[in-house]
C-alpha cells in the first residue's frame, strides 16, 4: 500500500525538531483526523536556508512533512509557495488516493508559515495571493486533493 519512500521518510524522517529563533513558523491542523503539522523557518535573502518540523500525525503526514522539507530546503520563498501537495506525493513515488490529504498539510504549512513571514516584514508574495490563513473551521475549504 506504501512506497518504500514513503516508508523510508516515515522510519527515518529528515528534519524533525524546531528551531529556536524562527524567522518563520507555521501550523495547520487537519480538521478530518486532527493531525497538527508544524514548520519553523530560518530565512535569510528570501532563500530557506534552513527548515525544521514536527508532526503530529499520521506516518503519511510525516513521511510528507519529511519529503516537502527536502524539497524546500535551499530554495527561495517563490519556489516553497509554488510546491503542490501533488509534487510531495509524487517525490515520495505516491501516496494511496485516501492519504493524499496528509500531503497537502505540507503544502500548508509552508503556506501558513510564508504567510507569517509576509507578515513579520510586510511583504507579499505571488504565490500568497488570495491565501487565506486557516480559521480553524476549515470543513468548508477545498483542500483540491481530498478523497
Ligand atoms: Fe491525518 Fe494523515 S490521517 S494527516
């Protein structure tokens, strides 16, 4: 049912942990399952030069929130808002159709955290436009990918 990436970044997941003085911090929930995935940033010259989660959820959360970190880590804000949930599950060679929802809690939370950096700087990126931070009564937005 998974791929052995999948399994493989759920066993041994890559940058777990927080970082201390963030310059940004992200969180989501998923209102389904009531996973909580969390992304703490260091940003400098608008490249993500580092990039820590932690995850409290299933192992398809985790092995996403593993895999999108990999993905973001060294790339600049533009490139980390332009990554699709659908990109994450693909690094990972797929996630099963009812587990997609787990990757865009990835995509999320990068989203919530760009969100907050615009924020701390009173900035605005392209890829924020129309983004609307989760309220916490999120039945009613369309996540796209869900099953
Ligand atoms: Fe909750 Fe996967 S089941 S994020």
């Amino acid at each position: 049912m998974y791929s052995e990436k999948v399994m493989e970044h759920f066993t041994n997941p890559r940058n777990v942990g927080e970082i201390a003085d963030a310059d940004a911090i992200g969180q989501v929930g998923n209102p389904k399952c009531g996973d909580i995935m969390k992304m703490y940033f260091k940003i400098e010259n608008d490249v993500i030069v580092d990039v820590k989660f932690k995850t409290f959820g299933c192992g398809s959360a985790i092995a996403s929130s593993s895999m999108a970190t990999e993905l973001i880590k060294g790339k600049t804000i533009d490139e980390a808002l332009a990554l699709s949930n659908r990109a994450v599950a693909d690094a990972l060679d797929g996630l099963p159709p009812v587990k997609m929802h787990c990757s865009v809690l990835a995509e999320e939370a990068i989203k919530s955290a760009m969100f907050d950096f615009a924020q701390r700087h009173q900035r605005e990126f392209e890829g924020l436009k129309g983004y609307q931070p989760p309220t916490g009564d999120e039945d009613h937005h369309d996540h796209g990918e869900e099953e």
